[in-house]
C-alpha cells in the first residue's frame, strides 16, 4: 500500500508541476505577443507565469513531508487564475473582456482544470501518506544491582 501511495505521489507531483509550467509558459507566451500593453492584465500576465514557474518548481523539490501546502497552495493559485479567466470570458476583468474564440483559451481552460483537479488530488494523497519519523534512541536500560554491586538483568 505504501508503495503504490508513493507512487501515485510521484506521478500526481510531475503531473501537477507540468500543468502549472504548462498555465505560467502559456501566460508568459501571451504576455509576450501583446498582452503586456493591457493595463492591469498585461502585469497579472507577467506575475502570474513567473510565480507558476516558481510554483511548478516548488512542486518538483519540496520534500513530501511538506508537500500537501505547497500543492494546495498551488492548487488554489490554479482555481483564482481559472476564475480570472472565466470572468473575464463573462463579465470582463479590469475592463477587458476575452473571447472563447481567442488564441490559447481553450487549451489554458482545460490545462487549469486539469491543474486543480491533480493538485488537490495530491494534496489529498500527500496528506494521507504515513511520515517516516526519524527513530529516536532506545531508552537506557537501567540496570539493578545486587547489594554486593553485582548487576542483575
């Protein structure tokens, strides 16, 4: 059991570090070819691919005993840049309005979906997962003596 929990940790944590890489590139990509001339957006664009990268690299090195933060974190930081897009597609995002039809949503659409859904899920398993407590030394055995200072057991 613990074998396949450790498994499936490792393929949830590259999983998940992938999709996060994969929303910051996609940002980064955008912000690069116009997005930085919008006001507001165009910085949120930059913020939020270089806080992904530095998230999916979190992801990559956080040893597991600390991982179920780092990955709800990263999971929630995912939910908040899929609403943004989302209000955006509906009621517009500090006074800009995207179109489903505009290059790149429907692939960040699916990979920020896909991105919350791994990221709690490993949250979730990373949080079950049984830690390895370092052993502590054995207590000393006291040992009795007899009244002649001969030990006894």
């Amino acid at each position: 059991m613990a074998t396949e929990r450790t498994a499936a940790t490792f393929v949830l944590r590259l999983a998940g570090a992938g999709l996060t890489a994969a929303m910051a590139a996609i940002h980064l990509r955008l912000w690069d070819e116009g997005y930085r001339g919008l006001d507001t957006i165009g910085p949120l664009f930059l913020l939020n691919g270089v806080v992904g990268l530095l998230l999916a690299l979190a992801l990559l090195v956080t040893p597991v005993r600390r991982l179920v933060p780092v990955a709800a974190v990263t999971a929630l930081f995912t939910a908040g840049t899929l609403g943004a897009l989302v209000l955006s597609l509906t009621t517009g995002l500090f006074g800009f309005v995207e179109s489903m039809d505009a290059e790149l949503v429907r692939p960040t659409v699916y990979v920020e979906a896909a991105g919350v859904a791994v990221l709690a899920l490993l949250a979730v398993v990373a949080h079950g997962r049984p830690h390895r407590r370092a052993h502590a030394p054995a207590p000393r055995r006291r040992h009795r003596t007899d009244a002649g200072g001969a030990r006894q057991g």
